[in-house]
C-alpha cells in the first residue's frame, strides 16, 4: 500500500506523526486514545507494551466479552492475553523513545508525540498524501488487504484487531492458535510492506473457545465408542440385560456421530425428532431453548454418510424391537411394552426422540448430556464441546467462516446465506451441509457402524 509506504518512510526519517498513525493502524486503536494510553507501564492493563517493546500485550476478555470465563482442563490450551508482534522498524522506534525518556507511561510523555488531530492531518498532507485521506479513515480501513486476499473472517478481525469483521459470538467457538495468527500478522506486514515482525516468545496453545476438544482426542472418543459396539455386541440367544449394554453403546456412538454432523447444542429438551429416520431433511427445526425473538427456524440436512449410520439404527431399533418381543414370553409384559414403543420410534413419530435407551418400565430419551456423562472424566466438561470442534475442523479444511456459522445455525453468522437477499438457495445450502459432515466425519475417521443389523439389504 502506498500510503503505508508514506508512512514508513517518514517515521524512520523522525515524523512522530508518522509513527502514531502507524502504530494506531497496527493495533486498531484510534490515534488520540493511543496517545493517551499507559502503553509503557508495566502493570497490567487493556493494552501495553512489553520490555522490549516488539509486542503489545492485550487483555483479550476486555475485548471479547463472550469468551467463557473458565476454562477445561482436557480442552485445548488457551491464554487471555494476546501478544501482538509489532513490525520490527516500530517497535526500534518505539524503544528508541523509551531508552530516551525512562519515565513516560504515555506516547503523549514523549517529545514530539503529544499530537493533535490537527497536527496529525497536516503532517499527512505535508508527506504528499491525499487531504481526503485521514488518520481515521487509514486506521478504519486496516483490514481491508487481508479481506482482498480472501482471509478467513476470524483471522482477518484477529489479524487486525477489528473484531467487527465477524460475529463476536463466534469467538467463542473457535481455538485459533497461535501459529495461525503470527502468520496471518507476518502476511499483513508484507502487505504493508512494513517488513518483517519484531522477535518475539510463541506461547503454546490458542485464543478464544476454552472448551474445544482437540481432534485427536475426539478420534481417540470415536474409536472407543465404536470398538465398545463391537464388543457389547450380544449372541443370538442374549438376555435383557446384554441386548440393554449393547444398545446404550450403540445409541452412544450413533449421538456421538449426530453431535458432531449436526453440531449439536448439549442441552436435554431440544433434541432431535425420530423423524429423522425416515426423513433426509428437518424443516423448521428449533434446538434453542429461547424466546421466539431471539432464535430462528433451521433446516437441517442429513448427508450421506449420516443417512447410512441413521438406517443402520433404524435396522437396529427393529432387530431389537424383535428380540424384546421373543423375551417378553418368559420375561413379562414390560419388554412387549418397549418393543412397541421401539416400533413408534422406527416410523418417525414426530414426538419421538431419535435417540432412545431402554429404561426399566419404558424407552427413555437419550440426549447430549448422556452422551457426556458416556465420555468419561477425560471428555471436556461442556456440553457443547462438539459445537466448539466444528468451527476449527472445518476452518483447517478451507471451509468459509459464514459456511461454518450456519453449519452452527448461528442467526447472525448465516445471515449473508439464508437472508432473502442470498443469492444461495435452499438447495445450495443443503450441499454445504451435507459436504461440511462428510469433512467433519473424515477428519475424525468416524464411519458408520451397525449395532445388532451389521449391513443392510441392497436394493435391486
């Protein structure tokens, strides 16, 4: 940019000007309020300087008021305060002032920095840039070159510190470590031709989501629940008591697969309809549990791979179905009772959850807090922990940020695809859909697994 360039140029040639505006540009942080800040001191604040003045630490849940206060000792690491490196020619400045004036807390203490809004334009236009071209307007359009280069919209508001580039609520389901971001900040200083960034510590770990579960751990899950399929499964002549274990393993692995294809909430009363077993598509779908004004309809897609591990329940709940029958001749009425309650599960009642244990008395719902308790000690203690692990495996995998908020069925995130002004229809969404599940199922090694029907019939 020609006007970084400018400005460069003159900052090392001694304009102070030049450096505010730069350094405000850099963090985001309109010139007057930079001045101003206790950007030297040394105890913590929203926003300072470290020793070396290369990175400028800011206190993130200052920022992000969304971003859970606590985190979980199984989730992925993640840190409150994110050290932004500052390209190498400010940060020589700015320690160049510092070693010049040891006592100053403010830019506004240093000598030649304690700048008007006046002052700041003049010195604009005395570089031989634009008069329409303002302190403001350079540092308010700071995210655009990432935006032209088609970043994703996460890294792009962390890139630049505008966090108005995405929804803030999407902060909170994302695990953006910190390697994506040095090399979004390394990509934005070329763009700038500001060059390379000041040395500085790369901490383990991420930002933002403090309870998403890492993919290894989530295909470690996936494998254990599969292989305890396998191994529960009973002989033909199994009592109650084995066709029960064997069908609680199921279910668990069967939510475990919907949870992540669907992005489940973790909550108990909004789950998802037996109609599912029969339908490929959900209209008007609510899994929120909030007043009508403050959440929207979704439609949700089955994709393929999904639509197979469904079938194979569907088979399973009537081989089961079945089997309590042929037990309830030595066993009571209770298991006729559940087997019937099975058949109305298998022909897609609406009332009817789709995921179904065996209680003592009748069939009980199966929700995402039982799938959680099914994790074990070691799972992240959140019942939406799956939700938090979409966003990253799908951003790893290329898939745009408003792609994956309505994947999450976020009302403000999938705005610009489900609006009436979208230029995508019902039919593309649902493509997205289908093709976001098969990533996510591929990324986690998850394939579907049948319970006591192991495959089904061909049709001719």
């Amino acid at each position: 940019m020609h006007v970084a360039r400018v400005l460069r140029n003159a900052a090392l040639n001694g304009n102070g000007s030049a450096l505010v505006v730069s350094l405000a540009h850099w963090c985001g942080v309109a010139c007057n309020d930079l001045i101003e800040l206790p950007l030297f001191s040394r105890s913590a604040g929203l926003i300072r300087l470290d020793a070396s003045c290369g990175t400028m630490l800011i206190r993130l849940e200052g920022v992000l008021t969304e971003l859970a206060k606590t985190a979980s000792s199984n989730a992925l690491p993640t840190a409150t305060t994110l050290p932004l490196p500052l390209p190498r020619w400010i940060a020589s400045l700015l320690l160049a002032f510092r070693e010049t004036h040891p006592t100053a807390l403010k830019l506004s203490d240093v000598e030649g920095l304690a700048l008007s809004g006046v002052q700041i334009r003049t010195a604009l236009v005395e570089m031989g840039l634009s008069r329409r071209l303002t302190a403001q307007r350079f540092v308010f359009a700071r995210a655009l070159p990432l935006m032209e280069a088609q970043k994703d919209a996460a890294l792009v508001a962390f890139g630049t510190l505008d966090f108005s580039r995405a929804e803030k609520v999407s902060f909170a389901y994302q695990h953006l470590s910190h390697s994506e971001l040095l090399e979004i900040w390394a990509e934005r200083s070329i763009r700038l031709s500001w060059g390379e960034l000041a040395l500085s510590s790369v901490p383990a770990g991420g930002y933002c989501s403090a309870v998403t579960p890492s993919a290894e751990a989530l295909r470690n899950l996936g494998a254990r629940l599969s292989d305890r399929v396998h191994q529960t499964r009973p002989g033909p002549n199994a009592g109650s008591m084995w066709l029960r274990q064997h069908h609680t393993a199921v279910v668990t692995y069967v939510g475990l697969m919907a949870g992540i294809c669907l992005a489940l909430r973790g909550q108990e009363k909004t789950l998802l309809p037996a109609a599912l077993l029969t339908e490929d598509t959900l209209q008007r779908w609510r899994d929120k549990a909030l007043p009508n004004s403050r959440t929207q309809d979704s439609i949700v897609i089955v994709g393929p791979t999904l639509r197979l591990q469904l079938s194979l329940l569907r088979a399973h709940y009537r081989a089961l179905a079945s089997r309590l029958r042929r037990l309830a001749r030595s066993q009571g009425r209770t298991a006729l009772s559940i087997a019937d309650q099975l058949d109305e599960v298998v022909s897609g009642i609406p009332n009817c959850p789709l995921l179904v244990e065996l209680g003592d008395e009748s069939i009980e719902a199966f929700t995402p807090l039982n799938l959680q308790e099914a994790c074990g000690t070691g799972w992240v203690g959140k019942g939406d922990a799956l939700r938090h692990a979409v966003h990253d495996l799908l951003r790893v995998r290329g898939v745009e940020h408003v792609v994956r908020e309505t994947q999450l069925r976020h009302t403000a995130g999938s705005r610009a695809l489900l609006s009436p002004l979208s230029t995508w229809s019902q039919h593309d969404v649902g493509h997205e859909s289908a093709r976001c599940q098969e990533l996510l199922l591929d990324a986690l090694q998850l394939i579907p697994v049948g319970g006591l029907i192991q495959s089904l019939e061909r049709r001719a």
